[in-house]
C-alpha cells in the first residue's frame, strides 16, 4: 500500500505554490478587490462612482478594500478639498501594471469560462 502511495504522489518532495503567485492571490484573490482595480484602471474615480460600478459591495467593503490596495501601494486616496469635499481613488504606477494581466485574465474567461445566466427579470431570447 505504501509503495502504491509513492507511485501516485512521486518520490519527490512536494512542490509548494511560488511566492508570489501567493502574495498575488492573497490580495487580488480577496471578493471585490480585483473588480476595484479594473473599475480604476482607465481612470480615477469618487468613492460613489465605484460604489455605483459595481453591484452589490457594501460601503464598508469598498472602504475596507481600497484601504488594503493603498496599503499595498496600488491605489492612492486624494483628497479634494471643495466644497463639496471628495475623495478620488486612482492607481498607482504599480497598480495600472497590473493592466495586462488584468485584460489576460478577461481575455481568458471569455473563453473558458461559461456566461451567466440572465438576472431574474430580464427576457431571454
């Protein structure tokens, strides 16, 4: 029995997943945080302008993840005086590198990945 486990898992060590790669995912792996980034990537946008762009995240969510990518050095918060004050949202030189494998991953799930189904409501044709 012992000998047809090593068969099966290799007589090697187990490879453990690249570094980065886990760096990458525990960020951009988190809901929404990916979404924020493409929402920011063509440009800046308002707290409420983000909020708008995408469904169903929370207010405190949306705080909670544009303060993990400031802290990660991929978007920076500034801050318009006004009135009325606002803040904008835009991507730092890291984060707007992020562009291409963004678009890649895109590219991807148009292909491999099956549509949606329609939302409640809405025709089919």
């Amino acid at each position: 029995m012992a000998e047809q486990q090593q068969d099966i898992h290799g007589a090697g060590p187990c490879r453990q997943v690249d570094e980065g790669i886990t760096r990458v995912f525990a960020l951009l792996g988190k809901r929404w945080t990916g979404l924020i980034v493409a929402v920011l990537m063509p440009h800046p946008a308002h707290f409420v302008d983000l909020r708008r762009a995408i469904p169903g995240i929370s207010e405190r969510m949306l705080s909670d993840r544009l303060t993990e990518l400031g802290a990660a050095g991929l978007v920076v918060r500034e801050v318009d005086a006004g009135p009325p004050l606002r803040v904008t949202y835009r991507l730092t030189e890291a984060g707007a590198a992020l562009g291409p494998a963004l678009w890649e991953l895109q590219d991807w799930a148009k292909i491999h990945l099956p549509q949606s189904r329609p939302c409640a409501g809405t025709a089919r044709e």
